[in-house]
C-alpha cells in the first residue's frame, strides 16, 4: 500500500472512518497473525493476541501523533499483548500444574507442522534475532522500521540480523546444504 494512501486511511480511523478500519484491518491481518505466530509459536496464543492487538488499536488510534508511524505502533502493541499473554498463561500452567503431572503433551489438532528446514532453523534463533529475520525478510520491513518495533537501536538490528545470517549459514553449511 502506498504510504500516502495509508497515511489518508490512518487518519481518517483516527475519525472514526470504520470503512478505513476494515481497509487497514486487510491490510495488516495476515501479516500480524504471522508474526504472532513466529513470536510465540501458539496459533490460538498468536490469534489471540491478534486481535486483542485489533481491539486496542480501535480504541487507541487517537493517540497516534504521526500516521506514517502506523505500521510500527501496531507491531508494538502486538509484542505487547503477546507478552500480557504469555505471562497469563505461565501463571495459569503454574497453578495447574500438579494436575499435568503424568500427561504426555500432544501436538494440538490443526497446529502447523513447520518442515521446512529453512524455517526449523529460523526458530531454533535466539528471540531477537528470530524476530529481526521475520520482519526484516518475512514482512519486508526497513531496518528503522524494525528498530522501531523492537525498541532497539538501528545498529543493534543491523548487527543482530548480521549474526543470524552468518548462524543460519553455518547450519547449512554443516550440514552440507
């Protein structure tokens, strides 16, 4: 989407445009699902924090001073909530887990299967450099644009995504790929 365009659909959600909304909504769903999911490994953790994501935006975009700043704000609040996420749901599987105890965990029904071996290794990254790789080539993002999204500085992203190259590499080239 152009960025004047979306600049124009931002401020008018700011106005409370609900056709704007559902543009944008299009826009960014499989994109933000995906980076859910990349984050925290969960589809229904990932669908949840989505549209928790959603939601805050509806009520928040008033607060968003600079509409080329959208893209980025909307991935912060989703690194947000998934992390508000994560948090509940270790306190809930402390407070059951005398009754897990015995039970083999099973892979969940309609939970995705990555084979590919690109993809396992990209997971096997650290958090930080797992979450670069994905916004930088996944969702095409600009360095200031992943530095913003993570709060980091620029040159962090840039030497972060440097080391995940140079580990993805070293894997493929041990194993003869």
């Amino acid at each position: 989407m152009q960025q004047a365009k979306e600049d124009l659909l931002v401020m008018a959600m700011q106005n409370g445009n609900q056709k704007a909304f559902r543009v944008i909504y299009q826009r960014y769903q499989k994109p933000l699902l995906r980076f859910a999911f990349k984050l925290c490994s969960d589809q229904e953790l990932a669908t949840d924090a989505s549209q928790e994501t959603w939601i805050k935006c509806s009520n928040s975009i008033h607060k968003l001073r600079d509409p080329r700043a959208f893209r980025s704000w909307l991935y912060k609040i989703l690194r947000w909530k998934i992390g508000d996420l994560i948090r509940q749901k270790i306190r809930f599987d402390e407070n059951f887990e005398t009754l897990k105890e015995g039970i083999n965990d099973c892979p969940q029904d309609g939970e995705p299967e990555d084979t590919s071996e690109l993809t396992l290794a990209i997971n096997r990254l650290p958090s930080l450099e797992k979450q670069i790789i994905h916004l930088f080539y996944l969702d095409e993002m600009k360095l200031a644009e992943v530095a913003a999204i993570l709060e980091i500085p620029i040159g962090t992203v840039k030497s972060r995504l440097n080391r995940a190259r140079k580990m993805l590499k070293q894997k493929f080239e041990l194993t003869g790929r």
